[in-house]
C-alpha cells in the first residue's frame, strides 16, 4: 500500500491477519539519542487516528444532531413560557435558541459531506479489496 501519512501497525491490523504479542524487556540505549520527537509522536497519532477511522466525521454529526435538538427543545420551552406565563421572548433565549439551532445545523451539515469526502478518499487509496495469503496449484 503505497500510502503517505500512514501507519505501518495499523495496515496490518487493517489486513485483518490475527495478532499475537510478543514481551520483551526493553533494553536501555546505549548510543545515540531518539529523533522521535513529541510532536512526531502526536502527528503519528494523528495520522493514524484520521487515516484509518472515520469517526471523527460521525462524532461532528452526531455532535450537530445533539446540539440542533437541544436548540429544538429549548424553543419549544420558549414557546411555552411565552404562551403560559408571558415571559418576552426577544433577548438572550432567542439568541442562543437561534445560535444552538444554526450551528448544530450547520456541524450536522459538515459531519455529512464529510462522510462523502471520507468515502471519496477511502477510495482514492486504492487499497486492495482482498489479500491473498496463499495459492494452491497456481503456476505463477
């Protein structure tokens, strides 16, 4: 898989082969210091994390869902408040209703062409359909 940004432990997990752990007690180095960096560490985290999950997209979605209901529900309470007890509505309800409404419309709107984004490259990786681990009787 010729992939840039990517992980080499997670295309193997990604194969789907079975995993076995190996323990080992890890000597100290004796040459040399580690390039690893911190901020090499975290872009790898990264890179893994976006590279091979498209979780972050549905967590925007559901995020927007979730704050779009919210906004919902606290129009309606509006509403009711207004009808019942004949409190204003104009001010600082409206505005957050309004706020809550939008942006979680707004997040629901980004999680989802981000989806289709998300399957556009997943596509465009061009990863193998299928391994094949072995071959009987083939005479290539």
């Amino acid at each position: 898989m010729d992939e840039k940004n990517s992980h080499l432990m997670a295309q193997i997990v990604w194969l789907g082969y079975g995993q076995h752990y190996v323990y080992y007690h890890r000597q100290k180095r004796k040459h040399g210091k580690s390039r690893w960096t911190l901020f090499k560490k975290f872009k790898l985290a990264f890179d893994t994390f976006f590279g091979f999950s498209g979780r972050p997209l549905r967590i925007a979605s559901l995020l927007g869902m979730n704050v779009s209901i919210i906004g919902f529900l606290l129009a309606i309470y509006v509403i009711i408040k207004r009808i019942f007890f004949n409190a204003p509505v104009f001010g600082i309800p409206s505005i957050i209703v309004a706020i809550l409404i939008i942006g979680g419309l707004i997040l629901l709107s980004v999680g989802i062409v981000g989806e289709y984004m998300w399957r556009n490259f997943d596509e465009s990786r061009k990863r193998p359909t299928f391994i094949i681990e072995e071959t009987v009787n083939c005479n290539k």
